[in-house]
C-alpha cells in the first residue's frame, strides 16, 4: 500500500507484479479530484500526473481516498476520478493496514 504522492514509484511496483493500492489521505486526496488539473510532471518525468493516474489504475491500481481529508478538501464521492473509492471512515484504512504486506508511505 502507498500513502500520498506515490503514484510513479507504486505504478513501478505495479509493473514488476505487486498489488498496489494507492491510499491517499491530507492534500493527497486531491489527485483523485476529477476536478483537479493533473498536468504536474514529476522531475524529468515525460508522463503527467494524470498519465501516471491513468495508467496505474488502467493496469489494475486501486485508490482509497480517506474520507475526512476529502470532506476538508471539499471533494464528494460523485467528485471522484475512475478508479477512486472513498473509504468506509475508521473501517477500510486501518483493515488495510493490518493486511498489508508492506506498506510505504510518501
């Protein structure tokens, strides 16, 4: 599991075969926005934030958006990019954890 500003290093893991899930919590949330332009590039990166999103969850990424981050950052369910889901509040993250092989946080 990858916390926050993940995306290029979890859609590397990605390709060399790990389940990734992407959870995104405090200013983190705002990827998942819909609403939110994601032309940022990541240093050298040809691929925008938005490519990476893209392609992440095109190869099977998941993205769990904490619920009271996106709630202070005015973001809904229905505000939500392909591929995002709200977590349940103090239920998914915390299970996510638990049985998470690994988990890195950004």
């Amino acid at each position: 599991m990858l916390k926050d500003g993940g995306v290029e290093n979890g859609f590397a893991l990605q390709k060399r075969g790990a389940q990734v899930m992407l959870v995104l919590t405090l200013e983190g949330v705002r990827i998942a926005d819909k609403n939110q332009p994601l032309n940022l590039r990541w240093g050298s990166s040809p691929m925008t934030l938005a490519q990476l999103y893209d392609e992440f969850v095109a190869a099977g990424g998941k993205v769990m958006v904490c619920p009271a981050c996106a709630e202070a950052a005015g973001i809904t369910a229905s505000n939500l990019r392909s591929g995002a889901q709200m977590a349940q509040e103090n239920q998914d993250i915390p299970n996510l954890i638990l049985v998470a092989d690994k988990v890195v946080d950004f």
